[in-house]
C-alpha cells in the first residue's frame, strides 16, 4: 500500500487503541494503515468520532489511561516507535516528530511571551547552546512563518495576539527542532477563512522547503484537497478509502466518501444530499461492515460481516464489499 | 428529504416502551428519589437524621428523665453511669433527656435560618444576577454592608435589638446568613445568565419572572443549596452561642449548644461528659453535609 | 436606499445602524464599535446571507436586528412598526413573531430542562391551554423530524443534530415570520450540517420564512441564500444576489474571501495565491472605511471608494 516504498518516511500498521470504560471498551482506532513517504501530505479525513484525533495522538503515544494504544506498529526509521523506551520516545517526539494542534491558545503558557516559548524549545532540543544563539534563531523562525514585525512579537504575550499569529507561532515553536515530520491536527478549523488560506499556504512551502512530510488531520475535504498528496478516509475508527488525492477526490469509490462529497456544499453544489442515521455507536458497533446502517448500498453482506481490508484499484484502496464482490 | 432522529441509537436509559409518556420522567419527583437513593450514603444519612427528628420530636415519650430535675449528688456523671446513659452535668440533670428536649430547640435554630437566609438571599442573589446595572448595585452594596459587620456581633445586635427568644435568635442568624447566600447565588446566576440559553430565553417575549423561576433557579439552585447544606452545623453552634449570653432560650431549658458551653468548665475534669453535646452537634453537621453533597448530585441530570 | 423588488412593503428594515461595545484587555475606555452604520431590508419570504469573518460584526447585526441588543444609533422597523418607539411590553409581545437559533446546540438548550419544556416555554406568551401546548410542541417537533421519544431527553442525551433541531423547533414553536440563524451549521459535522440546512430549505418553503442566515461559510451562504451581504468589520460592504456577488464580486474584500475559500481555484500555484492575496489585501487596505454603497450594478450594491466622505446617496 505504499507510494514510493524507498522513501517511506513513517508506516503504520493495524494501529489499534481502545477507551476502557466502566462497562465496556471501545476502539477508536481500529486497525489503522497508512505510509507517508518523504515530503508528502496526508490528510486524514474524518467526521468527530472517526478515530482521526486518536490516530494522531497514538502515533505519537500521548495517550493515557484510561486510552490505550492495544495493537499494531509504527514504523519511523527503521523502528517500531511504539516499543521504544519512554526516554527514547521523548526524545523522538518533538524533535523528529512534531505536532501542532486545533486551538494554539490552549498551547501556550500565557504567563510567558512567545520568544521566551520559543527559546525553550530551542534550548531543550540542544538545537542552540546558548540564549542569544537561540534568541536570533528564534527571531528567524519567526520570520520564517511570516509573522511581520517579529522582534515586537518575540516580546508579546499569547494573548496580545490573534488567533491565526499565535498559530504561526505554535508552527514556528514546531519547526524549530527541523523535524521530518509535521503532525497538524486541525489547525485552521478555529480560524478566519482568509486566515485559514495563508496558514495553509505557509504549511505548505514549509513543507517544501524544509523537505518536511506532514500528516494532516481535518473534517473539512476542501481543506484536504488544497494541501493533500495522499487522502485517508476514516470512519468509525477504520480508514475506508486510502489513495492519491486528485483520484480520491475525482472519483470516490466508497459510499461514505461519496455522500461525504455529496452532503458538503461547493461553489457549484445544485442539491445537498445528507448522510442518513447517526454516527456508528462505537461501544456497540453493527456485526458486519460499520457505514452499512446508513449505506444507500449497504448489501446483505455488508450488514453482516465486515468487508475485507482493502481492495486496490489504481492508486486507490478502498474497504467495501461492492468491491470486494466485484474483484472476486 | 429530512433524515430523522435515529431512535434505536437511543440511550438505555430511556428505552421505554413507546406508548406514551414514559411514567418515570427524569426530573419528576419520584426519579429524582430514585436518584438519591442510589446514593446508599446519603439515604443512610437521611434516614438517621430522621430517626434524631422522630426522637427529638416525641420527647415526651423518648426521653428516659425529667431534663430539668436537679439532684445534687450524681454531678458530672460520665457517660455509662447507672441509670445515665450520656451521663449527668453540673446540676446532676440527665444529659440524655436534656439532649433530646434540647433537640428540638437545636435543630430548629440551625436549620430555620439557613431556609429564610437561602430563600431571602437567594432571591437577592437571583435579582442582583439577573438584572445587573443598578439593581445589581444596589443590593450587593446593601449586602456588603451587612458583610462588613464581624458575624457575631452583628447576631448579638439583632438579637438584643429584637429582645429574647428562640424565634429572634433565628432572625438573628437568617440575616447574618444572607449576605453568603446571596454572593453564593449571584455569582451562580451571573454565570448561568452569560449562558446562550439564558439569551434564548430573553428572546422568546416570556417575562422576566417566568424565565427566572422556569430557566434560571434549576441551574443556579445547586451552589447556594450546597452551601446551606453544608452551614447547618456551624449555625447550630452559632444559635448556641446565642443562647449561651443568653439572648435566646433561658436556662435551665436544654439546647445542645448552650449545654455545651455550659460543661466547657468542666473540661479537665470531667471531660468525656463535658463534651457529650457536641456529638449531636457534629453529628446532625454531618449528616447534613453528606444529604447536601447528595442533593446537589441529584440535581444535575448529567450525573444521571 | 434598496428598493422592493416587487412592491411588497420589507418585513424587517434597519437603517443606519451603529453598536459599539467597551474595548477589553489593553486599550480601556475606549470602545470597539461592532456594527458601524449598517442599513438593510429584507423583504417576506427572502433569505438573506449574512457573510463576514470574526470581527466583521455580523452576529451583533443579527442581535440587533431582534432587539436583543439596543443600538447605539440607528433605527430598526419590523413589520412596519418602528421598534424603538416600543416599551418593553410591547417589544415582548412582538417577540413571538421574530426568533433566533444558535450556533452551538447545546449551550443554547437549557441543560436542566427536558426537550418538551425548553420548547414549551415558548409558547408560554401565546395563550393556550396546557393540552394545546403540548400538542402544538409535538407537531413542531414532527416538522423538524423529531419523534416524540425526544421530548422527555435533556440535551446532553441528544446528537449534534438532533440538538439543533430542537433549537431550531424552539424558534418554530410560536410561528414567527422572521428567523435570524447565527451560524447553525458551524458547530456541527459535516454531514449533519447538510441535515439542517436540507431542513432548513424544506421549513422556509413551507412556513414562507424569512430569514437572516449568519455564516463565516461562503459556500454555505451560497446554498441557501438567494441575496447576500457581505459584512467586513462592522460594514456591509457588498450586497446583491449571491449569484451575481459569486459569479462577479466587485469589492476587495468579497474578492479576497471568494478566493480563500479552500479549493476555490486548483489550479493556482501557491505564488501566485500569495500574490493575489497581497494584492487584493493592499487594494482592501486603501478603501476608506466609511465609503457608502452604491448601486453598481441593478439590485448590486457596492462600496465606492471615490464616494467616500460624502452623505449616503
């Protein structure tokens, strides 16, 4: 399932976490798989309750009880990073791995200006030995973000600034280190549209000229498909569709994908066409294939059992029995 | 094409059979009882509380003496003695009689004043919240004045004002409760009121009296209700200081509170008697606190 | 200034209006002014867009409009009756007639109150007797697409959706003529926002609705709306069919927003998005704040930048 094996940045196999609840466990991600190669954007899609957010957060193990990561591997250079020693993994995590997240304000410490946040992460990666070295490094990065004016704010405080700086600067606290890879969990969904496009932008040529790949987690497919390579389509804690972007988006296969695009109004939307039902109750999901409840398609089959992980066709790989009957 | 809700994603709680009006509704009466007596603790706490109430209440049939004769001989009995079961005080008067007539009094002066200072200054605190501006100003400046008389002080001046007696002893306290009270409430209306259902409400042309007792007591009720619950103990001691100057009940008439401060005397040397009024005290104070605890929880249908 | 398209009298009518709110944090004493000399109409039976990004005062505008706030300035007339002149009891009893939904569900149902009772108390100033209520909550909750099993649920027992259906049902309940609806769709997932905005399609055909749809969402707008406004800190600064202000936007700002919109143009390179931005925002940045609108086109309305200054036409 790669797209270019030899430049297979981080792989995640069968990935699979579960909430344990005083009566039952659920699994929200449920055996997850996806590569991403050397400067490349994957944008995980998905409504709340996909799995999208935990997918994230298990890669990088900053789950807690009562979540817990119960399966699967993730594979970062040569090595499985979810059997890595604790100490290993912090090293590992911010460094080579970084992530920024939905709301920056929730991010920052507001008792400390920007630059002092900055210079900590600059000073606690050993990137830079000293303060002043960390300070101009700093400066640049700011820079580099395209924060204007950025001596003035290397000295403001979280909250003299707006949303869409702070999230600037929460991208410039996590290039710092010059990791490989970029984990972003929503970032513009708090943001102005106007905002949203430049911060998309800016990940974007950060992406490329840092050689950086970024794993990118939104609900919104118009977001995806401004900055996405390679699109997964995640429901119910299982990626349904998985492939390149433009054919992803050209000619969706699975029926979520499908009334996904369908329900979401575009500059050239005639009729809307809801998604039937509720979200699949992950405490206790359906027997057979989790979208068959509201499936326009939904086989006898499908309600029964659940479809077999991936059928390829081209460069895309979907999970349905409409095709799994069909390639047979 | 409207999708409409999903019913079988219902949660268990309410599966009822589809009928009609399901006969437990949350929020009734009887579901809220049901709430709280899966709070095995509280329900222990209510029923002993009940059981010192029936007993309190039927002195003349529960209590083994005559609480006011006086023997000069067995003075500060310990507890166990022969014929006392909590022992005797200074005056030789059965300690146990005297703490169930004396009861009635306690919890009367513990408990009358915090139900007026809750209902008094919950209203102040609910208008003050509600209205802001002036009116908000107005009261909780009165009440700060109220605030900034040291508690004691401001009771024994009522009290003395208003002259002897139980029931002036509980004005004495209610008002001395009201200024907390009503902060406690206006601080829980003033945040439920920035609250979008509150704008809702406002916006639907219902006036202001309807929106207050409808929308806004149910979700402002738990932090002074909480409060009140959780002050009966500390009032009963208060009343008893009261009564102790003598500005409510006249000995030798029994009150746990003044009986206590009556032994304090004898503390070196009789001490385990000395202290028998105060285990009613901490008692019923603790009782109280584990049903207010209990209440509150019951009231918050999240908890459900 | 906008004329009735077909000599039917506008519903709801606002004229100049200006609310300025105290200024927090750095700058105190001074104020912010939210809504900045704003005038529109809308006519029976119209949906209008109400488009802006935070700041851009379009919430406020939807507040005022209701009298939810008063203004500062300004005058708003409702159905012929000029709001201001009214006291509060008379205000009151014209509540019924305009309602308001919310952006996020549950914060704007009463979490202590079950669904029968928060959309019951709006009909509490309609006189009917309890029976009537009660099958008159029913019924509304059925043209939202609510079984009665929801009536007895608390809104933390309710999904997304189903939560804003009954916010939608509350507004319902006393058969208003007028809706504002403050971002409905934003709080929730993307598939059920195209349950509330299918609903919301369906409700104004069949109640001849008309309403002021408030979203930071373009493409939204665009579904629903059949005239829009864009709004751009605190002043209208484009108005006409949504059609038209898509299609042919004159105003930088629309321009600027159109062209933001994720996806809007694929096959643009990154530079030369920049470059419009930078250009679009340099032309914003050189339009005088306080520019009146003029008709630029039939039913279009558009800020002049050269007629700045001048007194409205």
């Amino acid at each position: 399932m790669s797209t270019s094996s030899n430049g297979t940045l981080l792989s995640v196999q069968g990935l699979q976490t579960r909430i344990k609840g005083d009566r039952h466990s659920i699994t929200v991600v449920d055996g997850v798989s996806f590569e991403l190669g050397q400067q490349q954007v994957l944008a995980l899609i998905g409504e709340s309750g996909s799995g999208k957010t935990m997918t994230a957060l298990s890669i990088l193990r900053l789950v807690a009880a009562p979540v817990a990561i119960t399966g699967g591997e993730v594979w970062y250079e040569g090595k499985d990073i979810l059997r890595l020693p604790a100490e290993k993994m912090r090293t590992l995590r911010g460094r080579r791995i970084a992530m920024i997240f939905q709301n920056p304000r929730d991010r920052f410490d507001p008792l400390r200006t920007i630059g002092d946040q900055l210079i900590e992460v600059l000073m606690h990666h050993g990137i830079t030995q000293n303060r002043s070295e960390a300070s101009r490094r700093a400066l640049s990065l700011l820079r580099e973000v395209k924060l204007l004016d950025a001596e003035r704010v290397m000295k403001m405080y979280p909250n003299e600034v707006s949303g869409g700086m702070l999230q600037r600067a929460m991208i410039a606290i996590a290039i710092a280190p010059a990791p490989d890879l970029l984990i972003a969990d929503e970032p513009t969904s708090s943001l102005d549209v106007t905002i949203q496009s430049e911060i998309l932008d800016l990940l974007k040529s950060v992406e490329t000229a840092r050689r950086m790949s970024i794993l990118f987690i939104t609900h919104d497919i118009s977001v995806a498909q401004q900055v996405a390579d390679t699109v997964a389509v995640m429901y119910a804690g299982q990626i349904v569709e998985y492939g390149k972007a433009s054919e992803v988006f050209a000619h969706p296969q699975h029926p979520y994908t499908q009334a996904l695009m369908a329900s979401v109004p575009t500059p050239t939307s005639d009729v809307l066409q809801p998604i039937h039902g509720l979200p699949a109750d992950l405490a206790h999901p359906p027997p057979g294939c989790r979208f068959a409840p509201r499936c326009p398609s939904a086989s006898v089959h499908g309600r029964a059992s659940e479809p077999p992980p991936f059928v390829q066709t081209e460069n895309v790989g979907v999970r349905c029995w409409l095709y799994a009957e069909a390639g047979q | 094409m409207i999708s409409g809700a999903n019913p079988s994603a219902a949660p268990e709680l309410l599966r009822v059979s589809g009928v009609e009006a399901p006969l437990q509704q949350p929020g009734t009466l009887r579901a809220l009882w049901g709430r709280f007596r899966h709070d095995r603790l509280a329900t222990a706490a209510l029923a002993i509380l009940a059981l010192i109430v029936v007993i309190c209440i039927a002195a003349p049939l529960t209590s083994p003496h005559d609480p006011l004769a006086t023997q000069a001989v067995n003075r500060l009995a310990p507890p166990g003695s022969p014929g006392h079961l909590l022992g005797t005080d200074g005056a030789g008067r059965d300690l146990l009689s005297r703490l169930i007539w004396g009861g009635r009094i306690s919890l009367m002066t513990g408990v009358a004043p915090v139900v007026i200072g809750l209902l008094v200054g919950g209203l102040f605190g609910l208008l003050a919240g509600y209205y802001g501006g002036v009116t908000r100003t107005v009261i909780m400046r009165c009440v700060d004045v109220l605030f900034a008389f040291p508690a004691v002080l401001l009771a024994i001046a009522i009290a003395v004002t208003l002259g002897a007696g139980t029931r002036n002893v509980i004005i004495a306290l209610a008002v001395v409760l009201v200024p907390s009270v009503a902060r406690v409430t206006e601080s829980a209306t003033i945040s439920a009121c920035s609250q979008e259902y509150i704008e809702a409400a406002k916006a639907s042309g219902v006036n202001d009296a309807s929106i207050i007792v409808f929308q806004l007591v149910r979700n402002v009720a738990s932090a002074p209700l909480a409060y009140c619950f959780s002050i009966i103990g500390p009032v009963i001691v208060f009343a008893a200081g009261l009564n102790f100057l003598g500005l409510g009940i006249q000995p030798p008439d029994p009150e746990w509170g003044s009986m206590l401060y009556s032994l304090q005397s004898s503390l070196l040397f009789a001490p385990l008697t000395s202290i028998v009024p105060g285990v009613p005290i901490a008692i019923a104070a603790l009782l109280f606190d584990v049903i207010g605890n209990a209440v509150r929880d019951v009231l918050d249908p999240r908890l459900a | 200034m906008q004329r009735p398209g077909n000599n039917v009298a506008p519903l709801v009518v606002a004229r100049d209006l200006v609310k300025r709110f105290p200024a927090r944090g750095a700058r105190r004493g001074q104020s912010v002014t939210a809504v900045a000399g704003v005038s529109l109409e809308l006519e029976p039976g119209e949906t209008l867009g109400l488009v802006g990004e935070s700041g851009s005062g379009k919430s406020t505008l939807g507040r005022l409009l209701l009298r939810l706030m008063r203004p500062d300035a300004g005058t708003i007339t409702f159905d012929g009756e000029s709001l201001e002149r009214l006291g509060a009891g008379e205000l009151r009893k014209l509540r019924p007639r305009m309602q308001i939904v919310f952006q996020n569900p549950y914060s704007a149902l009463n979490p202590r109150m079950v669904v029968a009772d928060i959309v019951g108390f709006n009909l509490l100033p309609v006189s009917l007797t309890a029976a009537q209520r009660k099958e008159r909550v029913l019924a509304t909750l059925a043209l939202v697409g609510l079984g009665r099993e929801i009536a007895h649920r608390y809104p933390h027992q309710l999904s997304g959706g189903q939560a804003q259906r009954v916010g939608i049902a509350r507004a319902l309940v006393s058969n208003p003529e007028f809706i504002v609806a403050d971002e409905i769709v934003s709080a929730l997932d993307v598939s059920v926002q195209a349950e509330i905005l299918a609903l919301l399609l369906d409700l104004r055909t069949r109640l001849k609705l008309t309403t002021l749809f408030i979203s930071h969402n373009l493409n939204v707008v665009r579904y629903v709306s059949g005239r829009s406004a864009v709004m751009f800190k605190g002043r209208i600064v484009e108005m006409g069919p949504t059609k038209a202000l898509y299609d042919s936007p004159l105003h930088p700002y629309t321009r600027l927003l159109i062209a933001s919109v994720p996806g809007a143009d694929p096959g643009i390179t990154l530079t030369a998005r920049e470059r419009e931005r930078r250009e679009l925002t340099d032309e914003l940045n050189a339009y005088p704040a306080d520019s009146p609108l003029i008709e630029a086109r039939p039913g279009h309305w558009v800020q002049d930048p050269k007629a700045a200054g001048e007194t409205a036409a």
